[in-house]
C-alpha cells in the first residue's frame, strides 16, 4: 500500500509542476505580451528584463523538482525501490544506481586500455596535429558564427533587412545538437556503468545555460575581442570558484598570473575602440561578461566535482548535461512565446537557418574535440592550444568586422597571454619537480 501512495503523491507532484509552468506562462504572457515585443526592447538595460525572465522560467522546472527531491529524501520511498518504471526513474533521478541505463553502454569492459603508449611518435604527431586543427576550425568557425549572428543585420531579397536578437533561442539550438551527437556516442561507444544521481547534472545545467546566453547577449554591448580576452581572464573567476566548491588551495605563481591578466584586461578594455563605447552599454558588457566567466566557472568546477567523485565519462556528462539544458531553455522559450518569433525569423531569413545549423555543428564537435583532446593529451596540451585559438580569434574579428585596438589595448592582449603561457609553464615545471622528488625519495626509501 506504501508503494501506491508514493506513487500517487509523486504524480501528484509532477502534475503540480506542469500546473506552475503553465500558470506563469499565462502571467509572463499578461505582463510582458509576446516574445517579440521582449526582444524589441532597445534600452541600455532591457537584458535584465531578459535575464529574470529566462530565470523565472527555468524556477518553474527546477524548483517542483526541488520539492519532488525534498519527498523521497523525507519518506521512506527510498527504502522500497520497485520493479514499476516509476520507482526506477525517482531512484535514477535522485538516488542514482549501477544498474543498465540510458548513459550506461552495454558493452563495456573495465579493463584499462593505455593507447597511448600503444602509439608511435609519428602517430602521435599526427594525431596532435588533428586535435589542433579541430579545435580551431570548430572553435573559430563558431566565434566567427557567433558574432555574425548577434550583431550582423540579415537580408531577406527584397529589400527587407533585421536583426536576430534571442540569445535563448541559440543555446536552445547548440544543445539539441549536442544531446544527439553525445547519444550517439553513447550506443557505439564503450561506457562505464553510470551510478550519479541525474539531479546533480541540473546545478552545471542551469549554470551553463545561464552562461552560454550571458555569452551571446554580452556581443549587444561590447565586441568580440573584449569577450574573447574575457574568456582568456577565466582563470580568475576559476581560482575563486575554485576555492568555493573544491576548497582548493593555489600556488604564489597562480596569484601573480591572475593579477597580470587582471591589468592586461583592463588595459584591452581602455584602449578598445568600438562604436557602442558609451558608458552605460559598456558598463552592460562588463557585468554580462562578469556573470559569464563566474557561471561558467562554477560549471566546469561542479563538472570536475562530479568526474572525481563518480568517475562518469565525458560523453555521459555531455549527454546529460545538454539534455537538462535542452529542457530548461525549451520551458523558458514556450513562456515567453520567443520560440515563434525565431521561427518566424527562419522563415523571413532563410540564410539565418544555415548559420543556426553551422553553429550548432562546430559547437558540438568543439566539445567532443575538447574531450577527445583531454582524454589523450592532458589538459596542459589542451589549453595551449585554447589560448592559441583564443589570440586567433581576436586576429580574425579584427579583419573580418574592422574592430580597431590602440597601442595600449594591444599591449594589454599581449599581457593576458603572456600571463596565461607563464602560467602554463609554471604549473607544468612544479609538477616535474614534484614528480621527480616523489621518484627519489621512493628510491630513498627502497632497502
């Protein structure tokens, strides 16, 4: 009996979370209209209105599942998993098990392959080259993407001429994608038995979802140089959140770097030119990318919580991760009735639907070139070859969109990779010298 009344109050439950999504679509659509009259709004400030809103959608999916969690954590619905679908999915969901799921792959063997030793230098040189190449291709066609899209003007043919200005809808689109390539992988691709519980996927969900559309809105208000330096300053906000959720502790090296990007970034920042320089748009852009270097911190800081304390792979992360983004941003777009509007821009501007498919395509093949590089080569490797790309793509919006940088901002740039290649080198030349000095006192210590 104990069985069918858990069940009943957790369909209760779900149906109470579909009642609260459709009740404040009717209020998001009586306060503010429909989703074109959102995104026409011109003011300095209007992307806060965005902001709350997309926020106050993705609260009406993650807080009845708040109150869902709260339910089988206080009963003892836990204790008395059945064989029904029902009882599997809350024990997925909020328990998490080893047994066969959709992340786990039927065919794995845990025992331990090294293909790298297996590879000779040539291979392994090749092999490098091709990571390199598919990091700057896919990560470089999509900046150029990304820009293009936020602050070019489309042409329909006839004379008519517009501006795609939802940021929501982009990230919608980049992680539909991303949800079916990571699938993909999951059936041909040998995985570990997947035991985390799917809730904690929702917190780096909500987070990068947050980030990806800060990232997008921030190209309204300043150019896409300044948020390129932005993302080569991550290192700061990493370090903070670092120390929040890891409790990590930092080298002296770690602080001087981080204070010399510091002032290279506020030195780009000051001698940029850029033809929306006024105050109060760049004080938007400041406090975009601000919020988009901390969230996107804290995604990748719970991520690598999550890969030390579950030993998930990256497919499964990548998988899971996106399919939560996929439902957080579909819920905010039927609110705010913003997904018409972009349809209807499609419509308007075919060409528009080529860029959304070429964006979606190098996003999702940066993040599995982003793995399959980490997975060969450490992660040193790969953020060389990020912070290349990152001065790469401040070359390529200048000659491309004419972005003028003084004397000033371009020592400034210089500064921040010179900051970020010393502290690669500083944090690989630690690491030898404490690996060598655990190999001689291991000697030291042998009869």
């Amino acid at each position: 009996m104990g069985n069918y009344a858990g069940d009943i109050i957790i369909c209760l439950l779900v149906l109470f979370s579909i009642c609260v999504i459709y009740g404040t679509t009717h209020i998001i659509k009586s306060l503010v209209g429909n989703g074109e009259n959102i995104l026409s709004s011109e003011t300095y400030y209007s992307w806060i209105v965005r902001f709350c809103l997309n926020f106050s959608g993705y609260a009406t999916v993650l807080l009845p599942g708040y109150l869902i969690y709260k339910y089988v954590r206080i009963s003892k619905y836990l204790q008395r998993k059945g064989n029904g679908c029902l009882p599997k999915l809350v024990h997925s969901c909020f328990v998490g098990t080893s047994d066969q799921g959709l992340l786990d792959s039927s065919h794995y063997s845990p025992t331990p392959t090294n293909s790298h030793t297996s590879r000779t230098f040539l291979q392994d040189s090749f092999l490098l080259i091709h990571c390199f190449l598919g990091l700057q291709v896919s990560y470089l066609t999509w900046g150029y993407l990304q820009e293009k899209i936020m602050t070019q003007e489309y042409n329909d043919g006839n004379g008519n001429k517009g501006h795609f200005k939802d940021s929501q809808f982009l990230v919608f689109i980049n992680r539909v994608l991303a949800v079916v390539i990571s699938a993909v992988c999951l059936l041909i691709i040998r995985q570990p038995p997947h035991s985390i519980p799917l809730y904690k996927y929702a917190f780096c969900s909500l987070s990068n979802v947050l980030s990806s559309w800060c990232q997008y809105e921030a190209l309204k208000y300043v150019s896409f140089p300044s948020q390129v330096l932005a993302k080569a300053s991550k290192i700061i906000p990493v370090m903070i959140m670092g120390k929040i959720v890891s409790r990590t502790k930092y080298e002296y090296y770690e602080y001087v770097t981080a204070i010399l990007i510091s002032i290279g970034m506020l030195m780009f920042m000051l001698g940029s030119t850029d033809h929306k320089n006024d105050g109060a748009t760049t004080f938007s852009g400041v406090l975009l990318l601000g919020a988009y270097m901390m969230l996107d911190s804290f995604t990748s800081n719970w991520q690598n919580a999550l890969f030390n304390a579950y030993h998930v792979s990256s497919i499964q992360m990548m998988c899971a991760v996106n399919l939560f983004s996929c439902l957080l941003t579909a819920t905010s777009l039927f609110q705010q009735s913003s997904l018409m509007y972009s349809l209807m821009f499609m419509t308007t501007y075919p060409r528009f639907i080529l860029d959304c498919i070429l964006i979606s395509i190098f996003s999702t093949t940066g993040q599995l070139y982003i793995f399959y590089t980490i997975s060969n080569f450490g992660a040193v490797t790969f953020i060389i070859m990020m912070t290349v790309r990152q001065g790469f793509a401040i070359l390529l919006s200048c000659l491309l969109y004419h972005h003028y940088i003084t004397p000033l901002g371009m020592f400034g740039v210089f500064l921040v990779f010179l900051a970020v290649f010393l502290r690669i080198y500083c944090n690989n030349r630690l690491h030898s010298i404490k690996k060598r000095r655990a190999e001689a006192g291991s000697i030291k210590n042998r009869p």
